[in-house]
C-alpha cells in the first residue's frame, strides 16, 4: 500500500476577537490511486491566542474526525478511521 496519495483541502481561521479565535479545516483524498480508495479528515479548534517572548502562542482544543484509509484489493477491503478531541499548543511567527 502506498501512503502517498494526492490529497484536496481547505483550512480557515475565524478570529472573534483580539485573543479568541476558531480554526475549521478539512482534505479529502484517495481516489483509488495504489488500491487507497478514500482518505479524509475534518477539524475544528477553538483557540485562545496571546504574546510572550517575542511570538504569539495559540493554545487550541477541538474535535478531530479521519479516515486514515480505505485501501482495497478484489474482495478484501481494509480501512482505519479515528476520531476524538484534540489538544494543541502552537507558535506563530
């Protein structure tokens, strides 16, 4: 099984203000290339931005749905989905 296939998305950042911020962001993929039929994954954070130490840090938490892949050969068809919330601590420069 290959894990590299072409893979479309879209990511957004809604600020409401100064400090609050929500993340939305999505990609689907697969298309049979190397017997992986579908992978996909949709994602929305809520986040609380603020400076320190010459950067802005952007804690976020959320919820995370994916298929990792749906690979198939003939009659036997394998795949691996995932999903739950998210923690995330990021830096912005």
């Amino acid at each position: 099984m290959n894990s590299q296939v072409p893979v479309v998305g879209l990511r957004t950042v809604i600020d409401f203000t100064e400090h609050w911020n929500l993340e939305l962001a999505g990609d689907y993929g697969g298309w049979g290339a190397d017997s992986n039929r579908q992978t996909w994954q949709g994602v929305a954070l809520i986040g609380y931005r603020w400076p320190g130490w010459g950067a802005h840090w952007n804690f976020q938490a959320g919820y995370r749905a994916m298929r990792l892949f749906r690979y198939q050969r003939g009659d036997v068809e394998i795949g691996m989905r995932a999903r739950g919330f998210d923690f995330i601590l990021g830096v912005e420069f």
